[in-house]
C-alpha cells in the first residue's frame, strides 16, 4: 500500500465502524421499516452531505428547509435533526479532510472550538428554549439567505483570494473565541447551523483566505459544534420527536456523501458549487418569506428584508476592515498558508 493511499486508514476504519453501528442498531430493533419510511429525507441529504463537504454549509443547511418547509414539520425539528446528522456527515468529511492534509485556519479554529464548546452549550440550555418555532424559521432564512445574496454579487472576489495580509495567531485565535462563542450560542443553538458561515467570512472577508483553506476550516468547526450539540441534546434528553427516524434514512447517505464532496469539489471547482448553492439559499429564503407573509403582515416582512440588509452590511464591513489590513513587508500576498502554529510560504 503506498504511503498516500495509508493516509486514507482512519478514514475507512471510521466508516465500518460506523456502518456497523448503525446496521447493528436498526437490525437489533427492526427498524428497517422506519428507514425505508424515511426515504425522501435520505435522498435530500444526498444532495445537502455533497454541499455539506464542499461548501461553508452545513448538512443541515438542506436538511433544515426540507423538513419545515416541504413537509411542515416544527423548526426545533429542524434544528435538532441538523445537529445530529452533521455529527455524521461533516465529521465524516472532517477524518477526510484530515487524512488528505489539507491546510486549515489552525489558530482560528482552535479558538472557535473553545468559543462553540462554551457557547454552544448555553445556547441551547437557556436561549433556545425562548425562542418561538417562527423565529428560528425566519432566523435560518435570513442567516442563509445573506449568504446566497454576498455570493451572488462577491463570488469572483471571494474565489480569488490565494493568501492573507499580517496575521497575528494570538489574534487569530481570540477572534475565533468571540465568534466560537455568540456563533456556537446565538446560531448554531438555534437553527442547527451558521457558525461555520460566521468562520468562513471571517476568513474570506476579513483574512481574505483562500477557499481551499477557509471551507474545509468551516467545515472542521460545524462538525466539532455539532457533537457538542449532540451531546448537550443527549445528557438533557431534549431531542425532538422524528429525529431518530429522518437520522436512521440519512446517516448512512452522509457518512459517504460529505467527504463525496470534499473530493469532487477540487475536481470541478468552487465556484460552481457556490453559485448554485447561493441560488438555493435565496430561495429558501423568498420561500420562507412567501409562506410566512399573512402571519408577518407588512411590517414583519419589512423586518425579515431589512434583516438581510443588516447581515450584508456587516459582511461588507469585515471585507472593509480586510482591505484595510496590511501586507507584511516582502510578503506575497497571495503565497502565504495557514498552517498549525502560524503561516508559511509555498516555498518554504
């Protein structure tokens, strides 16, 4: 076996555990049924693990939409069933990502870890519980829909970035324990998602790093917030009624179908995928807004659009404040990587 092909091993011992797990556990109770009555949330996730890989979105990012508005089921379903088939999916992706070496934010990452690992919890224990079903709903659109909206008209600035200005790993990583935390606490405990988005334009906007860096950084991090997710769901055994049954259809999908996307994606390119990923999330979110409309009323629906304005102006002000930062003397500004502990050149 040749060294690259080794690199692989924790890869596919982690996916025959899994599929042993899982096998095991629907033969042992017979619920065989259950996941063939699943079907339709199995084949979505088949296209929500390739986006979940190969884009800053999270799985959940079309699993969410699926169950509340196709087929009408309670936000907090939603939000919960993102949680627990992103600890598949994206964590899957995530061995992947690692097991090809790719480079990661390291410094960013570390700190957001620390910030989701003690945000995430408090989000979900005391925020969550606030919040009424349409405002997650609505909450999820405008968070996503932002994110379609920024790629529609940034795309080619943000698929051109190749390197970063001066960067401090100190600062690095206090800027992910802020984000970590009111990401991990404010979105991800909410709608099951959007801390990677939150990371991902830190990095784009404000580091202007390379996607081939700041995706799989943004995925790392949704996976980690995810099992946090699920563990805090687990010990307080709050998960929602109908996770267990969408999980069983869609984890088998996803456990192979995210790192799918990792692999395709350096095939045919980001862009692509971007487009047709910020088109759906527009759509989701004039999907939203059209479902909604009698229960917002006029003001509610001036409230929802100025909502996506809100969130543009603040990615336009991370990308002000990127610009404005600085190339170290006789850097490249396109060369340097991050790397664990700091940055390098390409030639190094």
């Amino acid at each position: 076996m040749s060294l690259y092909r080794a690199r692989y091993i924790p890869w596919i011992i982690w996916l025959c555990c899994f599929y042993g797990l899982w096998g095991g556990f629907v033969a042992s109770q017979n619920l065989w049924t259950v996941v063939a009555d699943h079907w339709p949330m199995a084949l979505s996730m088949a296209i929500g693990s390739y986006a979940a890989g190969s884009t800053p979105m999270g799985g959940g990012t079309v699993g969410f939409p699926v169950l509340v508005l196709l087929f009408d089921m309670p936000a907090s379903l939603g939000r919960d069933f993102s949680f627990a088939v992103q600890s598949i999916g994206m964590v899957s992706a995530s061995i992947f990502i690692l097991c090809r070496r790719q480079p990661l934010a390291w410094s960013m990452l570390r700190g957001a870890m620390l910030g989701a690992v003690l945000g995430t919890p408090l989000g979900i224990l005391f925020l969550s519980p606030l919040i009424p079903e349409l405002w997650i709903k609505l909450a999820f659109a405008v968070i996503w829909g932002s994110f379609g909206v920024l790629h529609l008209y940034r795309l080619q600035e943000i698929t051109s970035h190749s390197g970063v200005g001066t960067k401090s790993s100190a600062t690095e990583f206090r800027l992910g324990v802020i984000a970590g935390f009111c990401a991990g606490g404010m979105a991800a405990a909410i709608t099951g998602v959007g801390i990677d988005m939150v990371i991902y334009a830190l990095l784009v906007l404000l580091c202007r790093v390379d996607l081939k860096v700041a995706i799989p950084t943004s995925v790392i991090i949704m996976a980690f917030t995810s099992l946090v997710g699920v563990a805090v769901k687990s010990v307080t055994g709050t998960w929602q009624p109908g996770v267990l049954g969408n999980w069983l259809a869609a984890a088998p999908v996803v456990a192979l179908g995210a790192p799918l996307g990792v692999f395709v994606v350096g095939l045919i390119g980001r862009k692509p995928t971007l487009l047709v990923v910020a088109i759906l999330c527009i759509g989701q979110y004039l999907w939203t807004g059209y479902t909604e409309r009698n229960t917002l009323g006029l003001a509610g629906m001036t409230v929802f659009a100025g909502a996506v304005l809100v969130c543009l102006l603040g990615f336009e002000w991370l990308r002000s404040k990127g610009n404005a930062r600085p190339v170290s003397a006789g850097a490249n500004h396109s060369a340097p990587m991050l790397v664990p502990g700091g940055f390098r050149s390409p030639s190094a």
